[in-house]
C-alpha cells in the first residue's frame, strides 16, 4: 500500500511539474522571395540583395544580406526588423528592375511574408 501511495504521489508531482507555464517566444519577422521569368519559370542561382532603405536600393550599396536562390527559385531572409526592405535580383543579364522590389507594408513579428517577383 505505501508503495501505492508514493507511486501515486509521484505520478502527481511529475505531472504538476509538466504543467508549468508555458514561454511563448516571438519569432523575428522573415521575407521568402521567390524568383521567375517572364514565362513563370523558377530561377535557380539567382543573387537577391536586401536593403534597408530605397535610396540603398537605387544605389545598390550597403546590402544587409545577399542569398542566392535554391532550385525552387526561392531565398529566405531570416532575423529581420518589423519595418519595409527593397531587394534586387539579378542573374546574369536579367534583372527585376521593372517588376516588384519591395513589400507592400512593414514586415510583421511571427510572420513569413512571401513576394513573387519576375526577372528580365
């Protein structure tokens, strides 16, 4: 009976243990950029520049990171603040200059935000 009791009283206690308050963490806002051509086409090996500002951009100086997408024609920027970049692709000849090169609105905490743009 005694060895009833503590079994009992230890399932109890590990059980009290695994209920303890849970920690939510934040996860830092993220930007996956996905890359095609004017036909839809996905482009591997394509180098995207992120910057912080559009004068950064239209200079194409001070990049805060560069990344070069996978074989789905996609790169993920990782650890980023909740505010607006501009990027800029570029493969060989083709470039996304005339089509999208930043997002709509400052990127959110917890958040993936994701953005097509073509290369030409």
């Amino acid at each position: 009976m005694k060895k009833i009791n503590f079994l009992f009283i230890l399932i109890l206690f590990l059980i009290a243990l695994a209920c303890s308050e849970t920690e939510y963490v934040d996860n830092k806002p993220q930007l996956e950029i996905q890359v095609v051509d004017s036909e839809n086409n996905l482009i591997e090996q394509a180098q995207v520049c992120l910057y912080d500002s559009e004068t950064d951009w239209a200079k194409r100086t001070n990049a805060i990171s560069e990344l070069i997408t996978n074989e789905q024609g996609i790169v993920l920027f990782e650890e980023l603040d909740t505010k607006q970049y501009y990027f800029f692709v570029e493969k060989e000849s083709l470039t996304n200059l005339f089509d999208i090169y930043t997002h709509t609105k400052p990127l959110e905490i917890n958040v993936i935000s994701q953005i097509k743009t073509k290369i030409k």
